[in-house]
C-alpha cells in the first residue's frame, strides 16, 4: 500500500496552526527572557535559562504524538556591537564571564519548531541606565531604535505581492495589482532612504530567508545592502514562509569577523565519511537532538567534547558554523527578526518583536519622504469578515455578539 503523501504547504490548515502554536511559544519566552536581560545578568545563563524555558514550553504542547519538536534557534544574547546571534560557552571562561553593561543595545534572538515548522524572533533593548530612568531614550539610541523599527514595518509591506491587500478605489487596486514586485536593489533604496532619516545605516548583507518545513534557509533569500559579489535570489509568494530580517546600525555598516570562538552551529545536507570516533559521536548527537535546526555547541553533553568532536564536521562541510560577526566600526547595531505568512489575506506576522512604545523615543529626526509615510500607512493584511459584509446576518444574542467582536478584534491585530 503506497504511502500518504502529507501535504506541509500552508494549504494545510494544520501547518498554519503549528506555525501558530511555536511562534505562541517563542513570544512567551522572549517576553521572560528580556525580562532577565538587566545591567550585571550574565549572558551564558541568561541563554541556558532561555534555552530550557523554551524546552519546558514545547514539551506542553502535541503530548502523546509523534511529531518531532524542540528549539528552532537557541538563545542568543548580542552585545552592543555584536551583529550575528552570540551564545558563548562556560568553558571559554574568559567569554563565560561577560555580563549586560547598562545604556548597550543588546539582541535577543530564540525560537521553538513544532513537527519540523520554527517561528524564530529578535528583539533589540537598551539595557536601563541612569541616563534613561525616566524610561526616555535619549538622542542616538532612540535614533537607531526608530530606525530599525520604522525600516523593519518598511520591509514587512515590500514582502507582499502587489495588490494582494486591497486598499484605495477599485481603479488604485487594479493598477496595485499590475505592479511588478519591488527588486532586491529598490528594496535596499527605499529602506536606506528610512535609516538615513535618523542617520543610521543598514548593515552589509541582511539577510531574509525562505522558510520550509526542517529548513530556514531554502532556496529563496532578500539580501539588503548586500556586500561585494553577495546577491538574493526569488521574491515572495502566497503560500510562503519568511524569516524577515532587519539590521541597522549607527556607524557605516560595514561589518568584520570577531576575534570570538564560532559557537553556533546547523548541519548540512552534506554526507561526509569522519574519519574520528569523537566526530562522529559528536554529529550523532547533533542529528538526534536538534536535526537541521541551529544549535549551540553549549547544549551538547559534554560541551569540551563537542568543540573538539565539532571541528572535522566542520571541515568535512556537514556541519556549518556561523562566525561571530561585528559592526567594522564597534558601533552599537541593532537588529530585529519576524516569522511571517503570505495568505491570500496578506501577510500574518507569526513572531516577532513587540511593538514599541514610540513615546519613549526623544529625538529631533523623522521620516519626511512622502512615498516611504504613504507605503508605512499601508495594511498588511485584510480586514477579518470583508466576505459576510453583504450578506444578511442572523441576530445575535448580546453576549454571542459580544464575544464574536473580541474574537474579530484578536484576529485583526494578530494581521496588523
């Protein structure tokens, strides 16, 4: 008997609600680690802490199935400077000791998978400081805060296809629907044109992914300010997954490798015949605990085996290490991630940061370009119940009626 092909589009409603159900997961635990994140918090127990909070959570969910679930990202905690997700080790003492240092801007990055789907998200805070008591943010970091915030709502818009969200006369909405999707190059222009606004400067090679199911880097990519002989590839579609990624920074941009051990790490689909016991030991442990998701080399058992049983996979390309990445000129950078779905209703947001309370912002700086303020203003994603407007609706009990315009309120703000 042939075996059932299971469909793991987001035709499947099934897989739109396990999105759902990790990205529920990764908000909860983002919400409690930045809570941990305070001047003097070390960053290598903050991030097991994280790590095991997020264990915990999906552990609650899909009890008793077969369906394969864990972390789609560890916990990362990115100092000021810092650019790519940092997640050092207790044994590199030298890096295990370094803590949260008022007034830095710091990333927070994690996510949880569930049957293989992974909604990842990252969030940039200043760590309180004297200067800012009376939760203002002054000057420069409330600049590079705003930028960030305003270019990533930016990018969300430039990722729906034209015309899928109707908006304007129905004149507006066909010429909508007749544009051709914005280039890799116009989607970089427009977004420096934001970031300028509050001079600031998009970091080299942002990178937003398609997402598939056991895959967050498939075969589609954005690249924004790509640097040399770097290139993106495809645009988004309906029926896709993204990994939506903004980077700004407040010095060129530009970016550099640090001095940092690699310590996060994802296998390839590469095969590889390791020649070492203590290689092979180390790769079967990855395969099993973590599959092709990232992981850090501290959530291995024995993590002084695992930096030694980790270098020949590396070689041998069946494991990929990411390099601790920088800003070139040590100015502090911030960075955001959201788990987005392109439906036929536009986009949802699956994860993400929090939205911030622009009033604690001070600064002088703003967003003058008329077509950057139009394209802000515009929805991400239809309003719920545009369907049943012309049909004639069956009265309600006040308390049904109630509880259905809670339920349309939810819906919509989980769209916007």
């Amino acid at each position: 008997m042939a075996e059932e092909t299971v469909d793991y589009s987001l035709a499947n409603p099934d897989t739109l609600t396990k999105y759902k159900v990790a990205a529920g997961i990764s908000q909860t635990v983002l919400k409690t680690v930045t809570g941990w994140c305070v001047e003097g918090a070390n960053i290598v127990e903050v991030c097991e802490k994280g790590d095991k909070l997020l264990e915990e959570e999906v552990a609650k969910v899909y009890k008793g199935k077969k369906i394969a679930k864990g972390i789609a990202h560890p916990t990362t905690v990115s100092p000021s400077s810092y650019i790519t997700p940092y997640t050092p080790l207790k044994t590199d003492e030298e890096e295990a000791a370094t803590v949260l240092k008022p007034g830095e801007v710091i990333k927070i990055q994690l996510g949880a998978q569930i049957d293989g789907f992974g909604a990842i998200l990252c969030d940039s805070i200043i760590i309180p400081s004297e200067k800012n008591e009376d939760d203002k943010l002054p000057g420069r970091q409330a600049d590079l805060l705003l930028a960030t915030y305003y270019a990533n709502e930016l990018l969300l818009r430039l990722m729906i296809p034209p015309g899928l969200v109707p908006t304007g006369t129905e004149e507006e909405q066909k010429k909508a629907a007749a544009q051709k999707p914005p280039t890799q190059a116009k989607i970089t222009q427009l977004l420096e044109k934001v970031v300028k606004s509050f001079d600031c400067n998009l970091v080299e090679s942002t990178t937003c992914w398609l997402f598939e199911r056991n895959e967050i880097e498939a075969k589609k990519k954005i690249i924004l300010a790509p640097g040399e002989g770097v290139r993106g590839e495809g645009i988004p579609e309906v029926g896709e997954v993204w990994g939506v990624e903004m980077g700004v920074s407040l010095g060129s941009g530009k970016v550099k490798t640090l001095s940092n051990r690699p310590t996060l790490h994802r296998r390839t689909t590469t095969t590889y015949g390791l020649k070492r016991p203590s290689s092979r030991a180390t790769l079967s442990e990855i395969v099993k605990k973590f599959g092709t998701f990232p992981f850090s080399l501290r959530q291995l058992e024995d993590e002084r085996s695992a930096k030694v049983g980790v270098v020949e996979c590396v070689r041998g390309g069946v494991v990929r290490q990411y390099e601790v990445v920088g800003d070139k000129d040590n100015e502090p950078v911030a960075r955001l991630f959201t788990t987005i779905a392109l439906t036929k209703h536009g986009l949802t947001r699956l994860s993400g940061p929090p939205s911030p309370d622009l009033e604690q912002y001070k600064t002088d700086k703003k967003i003058t370009d008329e077509d950057i303020l139009k394209i802000l203003e515009l929805p991400v994603g239809k309003p719920p119940g545009t369907k049943s407007k012309n049909k004639k609706k069956k009265k309600k009990p006040a308390k049904k009626a109630a509880a259905d315009a809670e339920e349309e309120d939810a819906e919509s703000s989980d769209e916007e």
